[in-house]
C-alpha cells in the first residue's frame, strides 16, 4: 500500500486480485504483514516449517517457544539473502549495505572492531581489467574527457570491411556499448579463457606484490612480513563487453601484535609508493593457460595494460587534485558494483545481446572441444576446463564476486548476526524503538541461553502470486522512500528474522 494507503492492481491478473483481496481479508493480515516486513518483503523468501525452543544453558529449563504453527498459514519466512538486485531487490539491497560497511570498516575504520588509525595507513584503490579482445563500443566515462566511442580520421576498416570507426557518444546503458565493432574479428576463445582464468590471475597478483614489497625494501620476504602486511577486500565486475574487471581495496598494515591488530607498517612508506608498486606487479603477472584441445595454442594470460592504481587519503571532502580518493568514496563504489551479475548485462531476451549470447555459445563450444582433449579415464594430464560448461551463465567467470584477506575487516556472517540481534530485539520492543541497553542484554543473553530449532524447508517464494505482488510493490515503496531520503541511502532494509539462527 502507498503512503496515501491505496493498492495500485494495475497490470495484475484476476487470479492475482482474488488472491490479494483474500489475503487482505483475513482475520491474521496484520500478523502476515508484519512477517513480510520483518524479512524485507523479500522476492523469493525461503519457507519452513518446526519450532525452536530457547534453554537456559545452565538449569536446562525452557524459557520461549517459538513454532510456525503460530504464524500466518503456519509458515515461517526467512530472506533469500541474495545478492543479485534483479533476482531480489531487497536482498541485494542489504547486502549492498553490508558490504559497504564492511568496505567502509577497513577503509575508513573507527567501526566494527577495526580502529580509526587504518585510515592513515598507506593504501590503495585498484582497477585491474582485462586486455583487449577487439575494438568494442564504448560508453562515455563519467569525469573522462573524450566522449566519443572510437573517432578514426582515416576511416579504418577491419578484414571483413567493417568500419573500425565510431562518433557517436554512447549513454551508459545504450545497447551498443560492449558490443565488437566486427564480431568476425572479435577474439572469443581469448575472452573466454581469460575469463575462466581470470581468479588465477588475482591470486597470482596477490603474491606478486609482497613479493616485490621485499624486493624495493631490500629485504627477504620473511623479514618484509615483521614489517608491512597486505590487506585487501574486492570486488567483481562485468564490463558492458562482458569481461571480469576486479576493483581492489589494498592497505598497508604492520605485523599484528598481542594488543594491536591494527598496527601502522614499521616502513617508512605511504599510497603513492604503495601505488606505484601494485602497477608494476600487475604488468608482472602472467599465466600460461593450458590449450583447450590438442589443436589450439596455449595461451599466455596477462592482465589489461591500462591499470587505475589511486592513492586512498583520509582527507576532508571529496577527490582531491592529486587524484587521491576518499576511502568512504571508494567503498560505496565497491559495494555499488557488488549486486551485479552477468544476468544484469543482457536486458532480457526481446533486447537479447548478440555479442554475450556468443560469449556464452563459444563457452559451451570451448567446453567440448576440452572434453575431447581431456577424456575422463585418463590419468594425466587433469582436464582443467572439466567444469567450464558448468559456467556458460556466468560467461565463464567462476571466482568470487567480492573477497578479502582475513584481516581486512569484519565478515558479512558476523553482520547478519548482529542484524538478526537488532531485529530480535526490535520486534520485542514497543513502537519499534530499540533500546540499547536491551541489545546489550540480548547479546549476554546469547551466552548464558541455548536454542534448539527443529526446522524443515518447504519451498522458496510466497505462497500465492497474489501475496509476491503485495510483497514486491510494499518493496519497491521502501525503496523509492529510501532513495528520497540520501541521509539513509546505506541504511540495511528491516533484516532477517530470528529464525535462520534458531534453524541453524
Ligand atoms: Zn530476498
Ligand atoms: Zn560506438
Ligand atoms: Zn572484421
């Protein structure tokens, strides 16, 4: 319902009315409405059905119950908790935030156990993408000076006579950005093999840079560890062309002690030096791919010549004329790109994209032609591609979407359990307003108190169509709400219920 308190049943079947109408008419709405807020009125919720009770550790007695058979229809719902924002807008939305907060703790600090001095610390904003595989449209850069995609005097044509030149200035989301100029010349074995190699290329990276920290503070690796630490936190992301660029979060910390975690390096060093170092240990990083078939070259990897390696400086205000960026900046740029996927790129299939519709066929193409090379039954060698099919709807991308080194920060699981705290707490509380010494308490609480849940899954999704569409438009209210409200454009959409705990 809008905030005027209307429904808009505009575009829904007649199914779908009499389904909300019923639901609306039930003597428990307010009791389904209230469970639909508490999991943030989640796309696909995830249904189950039991009971938990919650013991007092040391005299065994119960102190709660809690059943579904008390709820709506007898179903609890607890959050898909995904993070893509088009299979689940509320979910990636969460997600979203936490990942800022956890970006923003080890950027930033001062938050989530890590100390505010991390952001004195030398550290760096990285962008490693990958090489050309052919000339493709581009969209303009926002802040870049040359607006127009590919603007070639001469007029210069490809093999098969296509012009390798373009004037236009591309929009973000026109659908030609991504797309090759000639398809024919386009590279994609190259793409796809980059791409399925792409997270050996980062981890190769990330023992390239202490390696060559050792090396500029000419001392052994051993030694560079007691001095300097790399921490770092990233991120994956689809270029309109359908290729992987990771964007990095690097910091500089000392060798942790009993009472300090956090310590500054023992390097007289600081981000510009830093910088420079993660540039050039990117140009080092190569890996020689194993061919896909007997008849095809192996290929040696690298990452994209153009690496974007900033200084991140804890200044007041913005960017500043150095180039440097603001560690609050960085991060909300980060957790920004971490809800897209490759179904992100391919605007459904009346506006099906040619060119990632083929990065996905040469996938499959790629895939049996290794089979073939590589048949099962053989001892040796391994076939490396065995599971390259299985990722033809990644685009063959199989790493982690976001990561980072154990000491960067806190971990999304420690957030989504103070969440389901708050929320606990929240439900518990008159008028919604949380009392923070009774947070504290639940927190003690969990100590001394042991729950025990008997908990079975049913299904995903609503139970009715009718109940979606009431639970996808009290979403996208939250949401347009938010977004005029820029003061809480990070807050955490209402969290998780108590449930997934105790289910655990
Ligand atoms: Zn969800
Ligand atoms: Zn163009
Ligand atoms: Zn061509």
């Amino acid at each position: 319902m809008s905030e005027s308190g209307e429904l808009d049943l505009s575009g829904i079947t007649a199914v779908q009315e009499r389904q909300i109408l019923s639901r609306l008419l039930r003597d428990d709405f307010d009791q389904w409405a209230e469970q639909a807020a508490r999991v943030g009125h989640c796309a696909h919720p995830i249904r189950l059905t039991g009971q938990s009770h919650t013991l007092d550790k040391a005299t065994g007695s119960v102190l709660s119950t809690f059943a579904s058979s008390s709820l709506p229809d007898e179903v609890l719902y607890v959050r898909c908790n995904n993070r893509r924002a088009t299979w689940c807008p509320s979910c990636s939305r969460t997600y979203q935030a936490d990942m800022w907060h956890l970006l923003k703790a080890g950027a930033a600090g001062g938050d989530k156990g890590v100390p505010a001095s991390v952001s004195t610390h030398p550290m760096v904003f990285a962008t490693l993408t990958a090489p050309s595989f052919g000339p493709v449209h581009s969209s303009k850069k926002p802040g870049s000076r040359t607006q127009r995609c590919r603007p070639r005097s001469r007029g210069e044509l490809c093999r098969h006579g296509t012009s390798l030149s373009c004037m236009d200035i591309h929009a973000e989301h026109d659908l030609l950005a991504g797309q090759p100029f000639c398809a024919d010349c386009y590279n994609y074995d190259a793409h796809v093999i980059w791409q399925w190699w792409a997270p050996e290329l980062w981890r190769r990276f990330t023992i390239a840079l202490p390696r060559l920290m050792a090396k500029c503070l000419c001392v052994t690796q051993k030694q560079a560890r007691s001095l300097v630490r790399l921490s770092f936190a990233k991120v994956g992301e689809y270029q309109a062309r359908g290729v992987i660029h990771f964007h990095a979060i690097i910091r500089l910390d000392g060798a942790p002690t009993d009472d300090d975690n956090y310590p500054a390096p023992l390097a007289d060093v600081d981000s510009e030096w830093l910088a420079d170092l993660v540039r050039q240990a990117v140009a080092s990083v190569e890996y020689q791919a194993q061919p896909v078939s007997s008849a095809s070259p192996g290929r040696l990897l690298r990452f994209g010549a153009q690496v974007d390696a900033r200084p991140v400086h804890h200044r007041a205000g913005r960017e500043d004329l150095s180039g440097a960026i603001h560690p609050e900046t960085v991060a909300a740029y980060i957790a920004k790109y971490s809800t897209k996927s490759a179904t992100d790129l391919d605007p459904g299939a009346s506006r099906a994209n040619q060119h990632l519709a083929r990065v996905r066929s040469t996938v499959l193409q790629l895939a049996d032609l290794a089979y073939d090379t590589y048949p099962p039954g053989l001892p040796q060698p391994p076939n490396p591609y065995r599971l390259l099919g299985k990722w033809a709807h990644m685009l063959a991308f199989r790493g982690h979407f976001a990561s980072k080194s154990r000491r960067y920060s806190t971990t999304l699981g420690r957030l989504r359990s103070a969440r389901r705290r708050f929320e606990r707490v929240k439900a518990l509380s008159p008028h919604g307003i949380v009392d923070m010494a009774a947070l504290e308490q639940d927190a003690a609480a969990d100590e001394t108190t042991l729950v025990i849940g008997d908990w079975r899954f049913i299904g995903t999704g609503w139970i009715t169509e009718g109940d979606a569409v009431l639970a996808a438009g009290a979403s996208a209210r939250a949401r347009e709400y938010a977004n005029a409200r820029p003061s809480d454009r990070w807050r955490t959409a209402s969290g998780t219920s108590t449930a997934p705990a105790t289910a655990a």
